[in-house]
C-alpha cells in the first residue's frame, strides 16, 4: 500500500511507527510543515518526508491525515484537484465530521474517520471508524491497516466522540491510574522502577485476562476477593472514595468538551 501520512506530529509519527515495525507499506510519506523533527524516519527504507502535502498525495493512495482540526480544511483545500478515484482519505481529526469533508472535496470520494489511539505505535491501539457511504467499499482496507497495528471497531459516526473519550483521551486515563498505582506501591516499600514495573504488567495482566476471556470484568474479581479479605477491603475503600464515580464523571466531562471543540 502506497500510504501518505499528512501531519506527522504525535499521533501521525505514532501511527509512522505501527506501519514501520510491522512493514505495512509500500511506500509511505511524511509530511510536517517543519520536517526537523522527522528527518530521522528518512533512515528507514522507502520512507519520504517532506513539507509538500501535493507531493505526498501525487504519490499516495491510502491518505492518513493527523492534523489539528483548524488545519483540515486548508489542506483539504490544497489537494482536493489532486484526487482520483484511487484515493483513500482517512481522518483522524477530532471533531471534523464527514459531511464537513464531503463538502470541500465531494462526496464521490472514499472518506473514512479513524479515531485511534497512540498505542498504535506499539501495535496495541484500539481504533474505532466510520466513513460515508462511498467510503463503505473501502473500509474494509482501513481496517486492515489498523487491524495490523492493534484492533479495530466499525461504528456510527455519532459515537465517534464518545469513542474519542474512551479510546483516544482514555489512554490518559489509564496512565494516570497506573502511575497512581505506582505511587501506592513506592508508599509500600518498593523503590520507583520496581513500583512501575509492578503496576505496568499488573495492569496488562488484567486487561489481557479480559480480552483473552471474554468475561465481564466482575467475574475476574470475584476470584480474588475472599471473604473479609485484603482485596475487598480496598475495592471498598476506594469506592468509598468515589473511584468509579470519579473515573465516570472525568469520561462525561470529556466527552462535554469534545462536542464542544467540533461544535466551534
């Protein structure tokens, strides 16, 4: 696949990363209005950077766009007499709905919204998409890329923003959980690398148990809480503190704030 990844910031270098390890290109292009900070990606082999998104899309079929919303439409704008019915538009922009791009480059093109999350650099990222009814025929090759670099989900583009909050922000959310974990652990003796250690794989084991399993979370902890055990009594304290409520008011405050970006 002759792939262009327009905007290689974080999450375009991320997903740059996902299709280099696991060789799911023919060729791929970068671009970065300041291209410093990719330069290092020209060492791998059929990989273009540059500062010329026309390039990019001459030479491309499957575009990945990883821009700053206020940025879409002026590069939309740039390529639209570029395109051809080879072309694949796939966006990962926050908040820029599809009838937003059907507008400026027509709706007779394949267009696809992809919302992964920068695990994808490791091969682990949970993706969620939707596309216009056009797009439909070609959806089937969006998820074969982001099958490749994690896994991936159809869904209807109204809950593209709740997906955002859980997959995309939702990344945060479970770093902040794992370094709190790491926090209790050092507070129970173990030094800082130990402590992360520790939390880091204890949290993969779980979500591994889950995904392995198909179970509800609930059964998993049934196993481990015995009677006026250690394991119930901090379940409890912490939901006395409002762990689930707290974890559950930050998604809804969130997703409030997402509809209000793609609102502007």
């Amino acid at each position: 696949m002759k792939i262009a990844i327009i905007g290689a910031g974080n999450l375009g270098k991320s997903i740059a990363k996902g299709l280099i390890v696991n060789n799911a290109f023919t060729t791929l292009y970068l671009t970065k209005r300041n291209t410093e900070a990719i330069k290092s990606y020209e060492e791998y082999s059929k990989v273009t950077v540059t500062s010329d998104n026309q390039e990019a899309v001459k030479n491309s079929d499957i575009l990945i766009f990883a821009v700053q919303p206020q940025q879409l439409e002026r590069i939309l704008e740039e390529i639209k007499d570029l395109l051809t019915d080879k072309h694949v538009l796939i966006s990962t922009i926050t908040g820029f709905k599809i009838d937003r791009i059907e507008a400026i480059v027509g709706k007779d093109q394949f267009i696809i919204r992809a919302m992964p999350n920068t695990a994808i650099a490791v091969g682990k990222s949970m993706t969620c998409m939707c596309s216009n009814e056009k797009g439909e025929k070609r959806i089937a090759i969006a998820e074969a890329i982001f099958n490749r670099l994690g896994t991936s989900i159809i869904i209807k583009e109204n809950k593209m923003q709740a997906a955002t909050v859980i997959c995309a922000s939702g990344i945060a959310f479970w770093m902040r959980l794992i370094r709190a974990t790491t926090q209790g652990a050092v507070q129970l003796g173990f030094d800082a690398k130990d402590a992360q250690q520790l939390a880091m794989n204890t949290c993969l084991g779980a979500a591994s148990l889950l995904v392995e399993s198909g179970k509800h979370p609930e059964e998993e902890i049934d196993k481990v809480t015995t009677p006026k055990g250690c394991t119930i009594e901090g379940l409890n304290e912490m939901e006395h503190n409002g762990l689930s409520s707290s974890l559950i008011k930050g998604l809804q405050a969130s997703f409030k704030k997402i509809n209000n970006i793609s609102e502007q």
